[in-house]
C-alpha cells in the first residue's frame, strides 16, 4: 500500500489502482456525510482534484495519486458515505483507477513515511 | 478566549472550535450521534461564551422597550422573550432573549462576542435610573435539551421541575444566584440553567450523572448547528451578516409595531414597499449540500445567497437558509443551487425543515 501526502491510499491490484482515504484523514473529518465522485471513463492526471469527501462541517477535495482512466466508482458511498469512517481501507475504497503509468506509485510514501508526516501534521 | 469548564470538556474529550473569540467544544464523539441524542434522548451543551447583562432600575424597561423590535411591557416577571435589537436604518446587530426577572431587573443574553456592543449601545439609549451591568464573564450558560430534558431536570432539580415554556425558576447556588429557564435553540423541549461559573462544575456534573441513566449525551457546536438550521433557526454571523432586517429574516413576528424603538421608520417603510429580501428554507432535492456563500439561481439568473447549509442528520439530504429575492421565495419554488461549480436542484420549504 502507498500513501500520498494528501491523505490518499492506493492499492496495486495489477495495473489498477484502488484508491481511498486514510484512517487518519477520515479520523480528521469524523462524520462524512457526502462524497462527491468522478464518473466511469473520468481520466485523471496523478494530483489532478478527483473529489470531494464531506463532513458536517467541512469539505476536503480528494487528489487523484496516481494518473489513469476511472474504471470502478464506488457507487455504495451515495447513499452510505459513513463506511468511509468504519472501513476506509476496505469498504471505503473509493475509486479504481486503470494505471497510465504504473511506477507513480513508487513516488508515493511509504507508511512509516506516511505516518511521520501525520504526526509532523498534528504539531 | 476559554470558557470556565474548558478543562471538564477536554478531560471528557471534547474537540475544540473557535467561535467568536472563544474556543469552544465542537464536538466530543460525533456530531451526528449527538444530533441524533437531543432528538430522541437528551444532550447537555456549555454555551456559556453567550453574553449575559443585566439592566436594573426604574428605567430598565423603558431602555430595552427603545432598543429592541418587541415590547418588554408585554413580558411578566418570570417570562423570557426572543427578540432583535436593531440600528436605524433597521437592520438587526443581534437577536437575543431577555428574561424579566422582577419589575427594574432584566436579564439579557445577546450572542458571544457581543457583551461590549451591547454595553454600548444600551449605555447610549439609557435615560434616568438605570444601571447596565456585564455579567458575561461572571456566569456559565448550560442548556439540556431533548425529549426527556425534563425528566432529567426533575430528578436534578426537583424544586425547579416545573419551570415553564419560555418561563423562568430562580435558583440558589452556594456561589450565588442562578436561573432556569423553559428556553434553547434546538427545538426540542429542554432548559438552560444561568448560573455563577463556581457552581458551573457541578451544576454539569449532577446533569451527566442524572441523565446517564436517561442517554443524556454531551452535546457540542457542531451539533448545535445542524439542530437549530433543521428548525430554520438563524444564527447572527450567518443570517444577519452584512445588514439584514427583520422583516429580511422572517423576524417580523417578533416586531411590535405598537411601541417606539431604533429602527422602527426604516422598518414601517421597508414593510409598506415589501421590496425586500426573504430569508428561505432550501432542501436539496438533488445530490449535494448547499454551503454558506453558494448562489442561488432560476432559469439562469441569479436570485440570491445560501447563509447557512449542511447535510441535515435526521432528513439526509442536503439543507439551507438563503435569501432569494421575493419573487423566488414562495414554498414549492425550484431552484438552482451553484456548489462549488456544481448545479445542485433545490426546493423552497418554509422552515422548520423536521
């Protein structure tokens, strides 16, 4: 698993990539109340906005980490965004993502790299 | 700015916010668990960054009758009143509610922040024998609200059980006086306890302990929020932001056109022109959540501004307050609301929205 600075996963399977946000993003956010997702065939450039997830209170965008053709939507999400909040690494998964280019993973952070920077973000 | 149970909130876990200058608990588990709480159960919230003052004297009710819409003639002692105070041009600096406690004494809470333009603007329209007095730092406000808040109450503080609507039961404290008051700003039933900050502590601690039992839950702003914008509530920096009247607001119930204050011209001719502003419920009929700032359009042209929005918990859909130009305000009216470069379809509802 690869983590970006902006609090996004990625998961290889093959050439596609699963994508999320982290526990610790979801953990910042607490009740997501709305996501908003690209559609089936949306290509996106790795940093491109792909998103937007929703608390009460806030909106945050979602970066795209890898670049690639949408090929899955988690469509669940629409009527039940909270499984962001209970399994953001499982049922939470967001996007899958037809790699362009499948080494923009080995830019990302690793997650002991990941988590550093989290606790870099809590000071 | 902390208020006097800051450290009781962040024992309990509480995550903080800051609003008007204080830093205040947002919220201490999940803002929809604690929405969901007050409307089925009960939550107990500190609100005590609200001002308190105290006007006193054979002049007090003259003062408050000349500086705000409503007519304090009309409130008994024991009884609270919401109402606007208002500049001349007519638009709102703040709504509040005052309490008249006895013949020459008020007590009265505008919003946090406000204790030192009230203390002005009180001092400038005061006449005769009347002293104003800035409580705000001196006392806590604690609400319970909910369902069963009053079962809570009665087995707290049986001696104030009965404490009615939009009434008040004065209360002792060892650190000194208090009240409780029928009054909140979540629409459930529920009370606010006024009370010196050395018996704040305590005073949470005998609610939490006697509503443990009844599913009180600690309750913060977050949940505060998207309770009041479910009932259509305003709240000041966003539905008064920039000069709105009362008549703009939907206030105008509150208006007593039958006594002299501030304002009243430019409201009597804003009210026989009716070329105002409305403030309007929006409930989002399409995907999305209308926030504050976001345009509202018909066919195209723009006819006015979301000031409050979120995703309300007990309906699941996305919920507004907007001013729309009078034309695009009438209840079942469809409109276009523009959320961060998305079309989102709306519907005009008259408020309460649950």
């Amino acid at each position: 698993m690869a983590y970006a600075e902006s609090h996004e996963w990625v998961r290889a399977e093959g050439g596609v990539a699963v994508v999320g946000i982290t526990d610790y993003a979801q953990d910042s956010l607490t009740d997501v109340v709305f996501v908003e997702l690209p559609s089936v065939g949306d290509v996106l450039e790795a940093g491109d906005v792909f998103g937007a997830v929703e608390s009460v209170k806030s909106v945050s965008e979602l970066y795209a980490p890898v670049s690639g053709k949408v090929v899955e939507v988690n469509t669940v999400l629409e009527d039940e965004p909270e499984r962001i909040n209970d399994d953001p690494y499982g049922e939470g998964w967001m996007i899958k993502v037809e790699m362009a280019d499948a080494s923009e993973v080995d830019a990302l952070l690793d997650a002991a790299a990941y988590v550093k920077q989290t606790q870099g973000d809590d000071e | 700015m902390r208020v006097p149970l800051h450290d009781v909130h962040e024992a309990a876990g509480a995550r903080f916010t800051e609003f008007a200058g204080f830093e205040m608990p947002l919220q201490y588990d999940s803002i929809l668990a604690e929405h969901e709480a007050v409307r089925t159960a009960a939550g107990l919230f500190d609100v005590s960054h609200m001002s308190n003052l105290w006007l006193e004297g054979d002049g007090a009710e003259a003062l408050l009758s000349r500086t705000v819409a409503s007519d304090p003639a009309k409130v008994k002692v024991g009884r609270a009143q919401y109402t606007v105070a208002c500049r001349e041009d007519g638009t709102i600096i703040d709504d509040l509610i005052f309490w008249r406690l006895a013949d020459g004494r008020f007590h009265v809470v505008p919003n946090a922040g406000m204790n030192e333009t009230f203390v002005d603007w009180f001092g400038r329209h005061a006449e005769g024998d009347v002293r104003v007095l800035d409580m705000s730092r001196e006392l806590c406000i604690l609400a319970l609200q909910g369902p069963k808040a009053r079962k809570i109450l009665a087995g707290a503080h049986p001696e104030v059980a009965d404490v009615k609507k939009f009434g008040l039961k004065e209360m002792e404290f060892d650190a000194g006086h208090g009240f409780v008051s029928g009054t909140g700003y979540t629409g459930e039933d529920g009370v606010e306890f006024v009370v010196p900050n050395a018996a704040a502590a305590s005073c949470w601690r005998q609610l939490e302990s006697v509503g443990a039992g009844e599913g009180l839950v600690r309750c913060g702003l977050g949940a505060r929020d998207t309770l009041r914008l479910e009932k259509g509530f305003c709240l000041a920096p966003h539905e008064f932001k920039g000069g709105r009247s009362p008549l703009e607001a939907g206030l105008g119930w509150v208006v007593h056109w039958d006594h002299e204050f501030v304002g009243k011209e430019a409201l009597e001719a804003q009210r026989e022109s009716g070329d105002h502003d409305r403030l309007v419920g929006l409930k989002a009929t399409g995907r999305g959540i209308p926030r504050e700032g976001c345009g509202v359009t018909v066919d195209g042209s723009e006819v006015g501004v979301v000031t409050s929005g979120t995703m309300s918990p007990t309906l699941r859909t996305g919920i507004a307050l907007a001013y729309v130009r009078p034309e695009a305000a009438e209840p079942g009216s469809e409109v276009v609301v523009d959320v961060r470069g998305r079309s989102v379809a709306a519907e005009v509802v008259k408020p309460p929205f649950v």
